[in-house]
C-alpha cells in the first residue's frame, strides 16, 4: 500500500511539473526569422523568377534551414544557427558542386551578415571571401545581397542580389 501511495504521490508531482523550456527560445535565436518562409527569388530589380526557396525553423528552435531550388541548374541548402557560446550566427551551405561553405557574422544595423571562404566563387572563378548581407525590404520580401572579394576584404565587388518575395501559389 505504501509503494502504492508513493507512485501515486510521484506521478502527480511529475504531472504538476511545467514542461522545460526550448532550449532556443531568447531573442538570439529569432534575429534570422525574417527570412523563415515560403519564397519566389528574383533578381533585385527584376521580375524574372529564378528560384524558390523554402526556409524553416527547426528542431527547438535552434536552427534555420534553407532549401534553394532554382528554375536552372541544380540546388543546394544551408542550415544556420545562433551559437550563444560566441553570440555569433553560423551557415553551412552545401550546393551541388563537391564541398561546403562555412559563413559566420551576426546582425549588423538590423541586416544579418555572413562571410565565408568561398573556393572558386570569385567572377574568374578565384577563391575569395563572400559576404552576404540579408535584410527586410518593402513588400514584405528580403534582400540578399552578395559581395565577393579576392583580397581578404579590403575591396569587395558585388556578385549577387536577389529579392525574396511571398511565394504566390499559381493559380488555376
């Protein structure tokens, strides 16, 4: 009877125990949100679809992934997390050629910006830094805007500028 009652006493002090926290709920973790969603990639200034991308939140919270899948070539994605240990934001991009990229960086005047190693990325197909700067625009879209530089940052040349807009489901 007294094993009994013990359970017993157990079981409701474990049912009246609120559920621990996520673990990536602090506001570190919500400052790359704006890109989460369902997405038609233009190029900035242009009305020529050239890709979608599917961006999510996943596992608690702690990490955002990137699903590219353009209309020409082959896609890739990215998975990216807020690391408290260095208060800095990481993105590994894996794409269909052989390798990843690692980009590191955080929020700077309200835009995320990443930079990474970027074997062959450069516009004669050099090895250089990219920098890629994301941040809300009008229309609720996103801009991201890419810069490559060859020489360790002291000048940089754009390489890419794309806007994400609300994917519109076709109609019929």
């Amino acid at each position: 009877m007294l094993a009994v009652v013990a359970a017993l006493l157990v079981s409701q002090a474990a049912a009246a125990s609120p559920p621990p926290t996520p673990p990536c709920t602090a506001p570190d973790f919500a400052a790359f949100d704006f890109w989460i969603g369902e997405w038609d990639v233009y190029p900035s200034g242009k009305d020529t679809l050239v890709a979608h991308s599917r961006i999510e939140k996943l596992y608690g919270g702690c990490a955002i992934r990137e699903n590219w899948m353009p209309l020409k070539g082959t896609g890739g994605g990215s998975l990216s997390e807020f690391e408290p240990a260095t208060g800095r934001w990481h993105q590994t991009w894996i794409g269909s050629a052989p390798g990843r990229v690692d980009f590191d960086g955080g929020l700077v005047d309200g835009k995320m910006v990443l930079t990474g190693w970027w074997p062959k990325s450069g516009p004669k197909g050099e090895d250089g830094l990219t920098r890629m700067s994301y941040s809300r625009v009008e229309g609720n879209a996103v801009r991201q805007f890419g810069e490559f530089s060859a020489d360790h940052g002291l000048t940089w040349q754009t390489s890419f500028d794309f806007v994400y807009r609300p994917h519109k489901a076709a109609t019929p």
